[in-house]
C-alpha cells in the first residue's frame, strides 16, 4: 500500500504544541509512536539481559550494605586504634 504525501495537505492547528501540523507530521507522529509501542514490547518481552541487571542490582545493594556497616563501625574502630596507640610505649 503506497501513502502519496504532499506538502499541500490540509493543515490544521496543533493547540498542545502550537505549531502547524500537515498530514506528513501526522503520519510521521503515528509512525514514532508506532516504533515507539513495538520497542517497548520487544523490551518487555526480551529476557536476554534480565541476568545483568539482577547482578548489577546485587552489586549496588552489597555494595550499600557495606558502605552503611563502616560508617557505622567507623567510629568505634578508630577509637580502638586511638586507645591502643597511646597505650604502647
């Protein structure tokens, strides 16, 4: 089915964007959201990279918990530090 587009379409006024629309930017438009709709399916649909992205929110879930434990520790082990340095000679 051949679509024969001519920039004498009718216009008509876009009130959200406030530009001039033809025919050819509706067509082009549909055809975005179109592609836009089938790779948001493709993407739903396709579970070649689910596993890196479990490892990649492991990493930053490990990587937290270890960031809140020395902040906590932190404190207390330098205080350790400090009171085994003044007690050595």
């Amino acid at each position: 089915m051949a679509v024969l587009l001519l920039n004498v379409a009718p216009r008509c006024r876009s009130s959200a964007q406030g530009r001039v629309m033809t025919a050819r930017t509706r067509l082009t438009n549909s055809n975005k959201e179109a592609e836009m709709k089938a790779l948001f399916n493709r993407f739903v649909q396709e579970e070649s990279g689910q596993d890196l992205i479990e490892y990649g929110l492991l990493i930053g879930i490990i990587t937290t918990g270890a960031i809140a434990a020395i902040g906590a520790i932190g404190p207390k082990v330098g205080s350790y530090y400090s009171s085994l340095n003044a007690a050595l000679p």
